[in-house]
C-alpha cells in the first residue's frame, strides 16, 4: 500500500472516529431535553386537567356538589315550641309544658343496628318502639333517626352513657298535667308524632296551644354529634296562646272525691256529675267516673277516656217530670194545688200497665212531683197534647246539640206526631227518650235562672304569652223558655222533694234550701235488648240555694245490680252525693247559709256539742286551752262556731291547699293559722262553711299524697 493510501486510510478513520464521538455527544443531549420535554409535557397535561376538573367541580358542578356535601353533613332539625297552657277560672295550672329530652342517631354511624336496638330497648323500654327504631337504625342513607322521644331525663342519661357514635340528645316540651286525674276527661291528652291534641279541650283547641314550629341548623363532626350553627330563635316568641276555663279546680275535686266515694260505697260502675253556674253558663265542674290520668294514658283503656257527662246518653226517668210539670204550669193548664186523677197509681194501656208506688186516687201538682207519680205526669203530659209537649222538649235542649265545643252526643227525641199513647205516657216520666247529663244540667238551669236556656261555657278566654286577652268568649243565652212566675211555682214543687215524706230527703242540708228531682230508670240489656232488672239509671238534679240558685248539679250513677238488697234508687245513691257537693262548694265560694237553718241547726245541736267538740279536737291533737279559744260544737267532724250569723263571715275551705295558698287565703280572710305535718291540707278546723269572726284561728293538718304527715 502507498504512503497516500495509508494517509487517505488513516484520515478516514480518524473522521469515522469524530463523527461518533460527536453523534454519542449528541444523542445524550438529546436524550434528556426529550425526557425533559416529556416530563415537562405530562405536568402542563396534569396542570391542565386539575384546572379544568377545578372548574367543572366549582362552576360547572359546583352548586349540585354543595347540595350534596350539605346533606351528608348537614340539616335542618325541626322543632315545636312550649305549647300554651290550660287554666281553672282561678288561674290553677291544669295543664303545663315542661322540657324534655329526646334522643336521635345518625343510622350510618351505626355498626349493628339490632345490637344497638337491643342495647336501647333494655334501656327505655316501652318508651320507644323498638321495631320501629330498628327499621330506622337499618336505612343507611339517613343521616337522622329519631330514637325516643319526650323521654325521662334519668333514662336520657342512661342511654347517652352508651357513648354511641353519632347519638345524640335534643331538648322538647312534653305535656303535664300536675293534677293528674283532675278533669281528666275535659282536659284530654296529646300525642302521635306531631304532638297534637287527640281527645277532650287538647283536641279542638289545638291550634290555638300548639306553639309554632322552629329550625335549627345542625352540622355533624367526624364522629356524628351535631353540631348547632347560627343563633335559636326566640322560643317565647312561638309560644303557644293558653286557655281558661270555667273549670274550678277546687269544685273538681270535691266533686270527683265525693262521686268516686258513692259508686265505691253503692257497688255501683260508673258516673257522671255536672255543676254549673245557671246564670252565666258556665261549667264549674264536668266529672266522669272511673277517672282517667291523662299523663298516662297506656295505663287506661280507650272507654276510659269517654267524657260520659257528653257522650253517654240514658232515659232521664223520673227527673224528666220536672220539665213536664214545667211546661204545664207554663201553658197555664194547672196550678201547683190542682188536683190530678191518679186511679190509685195504676193505669192501662192495652197489655202495658203504669204504676206508681203510692196508692192515692188524687193528687195535687205539687204532690206530683213529691211523690214522683208516673200517672200523675201522665195527665199532665196528656194535657199539653203531643205537638204542645214536643214543642217544649224541644225547647229545653233535649235532641239537640248543646254547643258546648266538645264532641257529645244529641240524645233522641221520636217524633211526637207518632207517638202512640203509651209513648206519650212513658215520655212524661222520662222513658222513650234519651237525654246527656249536660243537656239536662241546662235545661234545669232554665228553671234555676228564671226560664232562659243558656249555652254551656267551657272556655273563657284565650290569653297570649303575656298574659293577656286575645279572645274572649262572653256567656251566651239561647232563648227564653218559661216565664219566672212558671219558674219560682216549679221550683217551690222541687223544694217538696227534698222535705219530709218527699223522694229526695237524703239531698236536704243543713244550711241551705235545695230544690231537685230524683229519677230511677231501668236500661236496657244490650244482649236482650229489653228492659233489665238488673242495669239501672240513678239520678238527682236540682240546685242550691233554692231561693237563690249558684249551682245546678246534676248526679248520674250507673248500677249494675250484682246482689240482692243493692241500693239503685236516685233518692237513695245520687242524692247524697248532692248534698255533700252542695254543703262543701257554697261556702267554698263564699255563700252564706239560710240564717234561720243555722239557728235551728245550732239549737238542735247544742245538747252534745261538748262532747263532739271534745272528741274531735282529741283527734286534731287539740289541747282544752286550744278550744276554749274558738268554742265550736261538732257534727261528724265537721265545726259549728257559736258566733252572731249577723256578725260573723263563713269560712272558706282550706282542703287541698298548699301553705302558701293557706297562708295566702288566711291573711286575705283575716284568720290565725296553726298547722302540722306537710304537704297539701287534708283537714281543717274549724270545717269550710262554719260562720267565725275575723281572727279566728284555724287549725291545718298537712299530709302528701301518700297520707304520710
């Protein structure tokens, strides 16, 4: 090879060498801006994305995702105000609304929901349904469950002891009636899940106590407890408005003690008083027995809710003679001293006989009712004809609402223009007919005031958080029915009932002139759908004082006759009750006796007076010095003071009240007070209705409800 050759070769070679040098060089460099520009184009591609996912989410999804965010941890709780309260004519709280607690859960925080239910269920028992919370714990997207509600704080605080993710406690208002059974039946209850008013005033005056509705927004942390956002309202703002009654919780309870003490004693089922004013309207006192405690109504079975003065209807018998005599006397037919043909007590209508329980062939009007003859209100009802006698039934109520803003019922009035004339005769002594205690305490009440039918008053007034009125409900006269002359001849008949060879002896009392008819019906069986010798209806209606009517009361006692010598006479078991209800509710509202009746009374009594006076300060504890100071005399327990009627006050009654109502009532009568033990007063010395002077002292014995001093 030449020198050239190899030159040429070697310089090739060299060039060859260069070239890859310098292309190793350059594919390294590029090697790297390429990956650079590869990881620089993934980031701006990733940038890119998280902007425009930023703005679908904030613009384009924004609000849906908002919505969604807030339900999962966020909602509304809502709530109803403190209802309104239920107030006697005295301002006595019937029925209150207290704060309760109410238990809920978040069902997602919740692992095993039958665990759980178990758990709660051995807690609160029969204050949740456990089926239903179980149901609830299940459903996984709800956020919220209520778990119980208006429970008691000792089992509240049970529960939250659990430490339960996601449960939680809220504050409600939960009804209470601190009377208990008191007026029960008037008052009703409340219930179902929006906490509305199911039976008695709770019921159609509803929207006027229920409280308005409030709503809280709530927010959940990590671990499911709610947490408050914003500011409540102002709860006193959404109060319900409250109501008053005509109610007189005093009178209540003296007639509910004393009617439960005559079915008990009498053997009787059941019964129902009404006492009210005859010339406003007004229902002092509406007592059904059995009584019903309406903070426990699972206690008690649906019948025993039933309002019997509205809703049971019954044949008045005898009672209804009143109104018979009423209108004949208006109509001008007869005179109290006309003479009635009575054929011996006995009279025939085909196969059907009508007797009385008195032989006499004649008898005057004023005998009539005395001695409650069925023929003799016959011939009255035979005068007045059927379309007269049917005008004045109507007239008094009788088939027809009362208005008195509960639910009730009409009772039934055949047709007279069909009555058959044993019909006739069976009407005029309160058979074929069927009346309710109301209608029959107005239509009395008629009679008490001087002849206008009046429209029973339950509520007075409505009263808004303030306590001031917003509407009231002023008494109201339906129509006039009887002249006063008609009403004071009717009333002097009544008075014979009640005097001696009358029907209603046992109603007499000692300080007051009474006036009132007895009434003893048979019922009918509803398995024979004949007249039972075994069910009967016994009544007595009148009104106190006589001269003067403030009180017509009307006594209905039921009697299933179960023994042989059981009393079921109106005379005999609904009469006492008036009479005890009158001698313990006119002094209560500050009545004063007949000043001759004391007189009389006083000389009757004076002979063992000592001796009772003695006796029955022994069982006060009294000490001689003690009753020297107040020298009484005493009939069963009960203080007479020997004081000038002329100069003296009667003294009220103290039964039931607490010291600071008995302190109260004492500085306002101007008395001396001694008392024992504690609690609620349960005797008194001197007794209610006793005439003293002013300072005089009386002795108060307290005791609980449990009869412990």
């Amino acid at each position: 090879m030449s020198r050239r050759q190899g030159k040429e070769k070697s310089s090739a070679k060299a060039k060859k060498a260069g070239r890859l040098r310098f292309w190793q060089k350059y594919s390294r460099f590029t090697w790297v801006q390429i990956r650079m520009a590869m990881l620089l184009g993934l980031l701006i591609m990733l940038l890119v994305g998280v902007v425009w996912r930023g703005h679908q989410l904030q613009y384009v999804q924004g609000a849906e995702m908002e919505a969604r965010s807030s339900r999962q941890i966020s909602r509304e709780m809502k709530l109803s105000a403190r209802r309104g309260s239920i107030l006697d004519r005295n301002g006595v709280e019937l029925a209150a609304s207290v704060e309760v607690k109410s238990i809920y859960a978040n069902p997602r925080f919740v692992k095993d929901p039958e665990a759980l239910t178990d758990e709660l269920y051995a807690i609160l028992g029969d204050s949740m349904n456990r089926g239903v919370v179980l149901k609830r714990l299940k459903n996984r997207k709800r956020q919220f469950a209520w778990v119980a509600r208006r429970v008691a704080p000792a089992l509240a605080r049970k529960v939250m002891e659990l430490k339960v993710p996601g449960m939680g406690l809220t504050s409600e208002s939960q009804r209470y009636y601190p009377h208990k059974d008191r007026a029960g039946h008037v008052l009703g209850f409340v219930g179902g899940d929006k906490y509305k008013g199911l039976e008695g005033l709770e019921r159609p005056f509803n929207d006027v106590l229920e409280g308005g509705e409030y709503t809280l927004d709530v927010t959940s942390d990590a671990r499911g407890r709610r947490i408050y956002l914003g500011q409540a309202p102002s709860f006193t703002e959404l109060e319900g408005r409250s109501i008053v009654l005509t109610l007189d919780e005093r009178l209540q309870y003296i007639v509910e003690t004393e009617l439960a003490q005559a079915i008990r004693s009498s053997g009787a089922k059941s019964g129902s008083v009404v006492v009210s004013d005859p010339r406003s309207g007004d229902v002092l006192a509406m007592v059904s027995y059995p009584s019903f405690n309406p903070n426990r109504i699972n206690d008690h079975k649906p019948a025993d809710w039933r309002n019997q003065a509205l809703r049971d209807s019954f044949e008045p018998g005898s009672t209804f003679k009143s109104f018979v005599v009423a209108s004949a006397l208006e109509d001008k037919l007869v005179t109290l001293d006309s003479v009635v043909e009575v054929n011996g007590g006995k009279i025939r209508f085909g196969d059907d006989v009508i007797t009385d329980t008195h032989s006499a062939r004649r008898l005057s009007v004023r005998d009539v009712i005395k001695h409650s003859s069925n023929v003799g209100s016959y011939r009255l009802a035979k005068l007045l004809e059927r379309e007269r006698f049917g005008h004045y039934i109507k007239e008094f109520g009788f088939g027809s609402s009362t208005g008195v803003g509960l639910s009730e019922r009409k009772g039934r009035v055949r047709d007279p223009s069909k009555w058959p004339e044993v019909t006739l005769a069976n009407v005029a002594f309160g058979h074929g007919l069927t009346v309710t205690n109301l209608q029959m305490n107005m239509a009395l009440g008629a009679i008490a005031n001087g002849g206008v039918l009046m429209k029973p008053r339950l509520v007075k007034e409505v009263l808004d958080r303030d306590g001031k009125v917003v509407e009231a409900f002023p008494a109201e006269a339906r129509r006039r029915i009887l002249s006063p002359q008609t009403c004071s001849q009717t009333t002097e008949a009544l008075m014979s009932v009640v005097e001696d060879g009358g029907t209603g002896t046992q109603a007499a009392t000692a300080f007051y002139k009474v006036a009132g008819k007895t009434g003893t019906a048979r019922k009918v069986d509803p398995r024979t759908r004949r007249y039972s010798n075994r069910l009967w209806t016994a009544s007595f209606v009148g009104f106190a004082p006589a001269d003067r009517p403030e009180l017509v009361i009307t006594v209905i006692v039921n009697i299933e006759r179960d023994y042989r010598g059981q009393s079921y006479y109106g005379g005999k078991v609904a009469a006492p009750v008036f009479s005890r209800v009158v001698s313990q509710a006119l002094p209560m509202l500050g009545v004063a006796p007949d000043a001759k009746a004391v007189r009389a009374y006083k000389r009757r009594k004076k002979a063992d007076g000592e001796a009772q006076q003695a006796a029955a300060g022994r069982r006060l504890g009294l000490q001689p010095e003690d009753l020297s100071k107040t020298p009484p005399s005493f009939e069963n327990g009960v203080a007479l003071a020997a004081v000038d009627v002329g100069q003296a006050t009667p003294m009220p009654s103290y039964i039931n009240l607490s010291v600071r109502q008995a302190l109260s009532l004492s500085r306002e009568h101007g008395h001396a007070i001694k008392t024992s033990g504690t609690g609620r007063v349960r005797r008194q010395w001197p007794g209610p209705g006793v005439f003293v002077n002013e300072g005089t002292t009386v002795w108060l014995e307290f005791s609980r409800n449990d009869g412990s001093p």
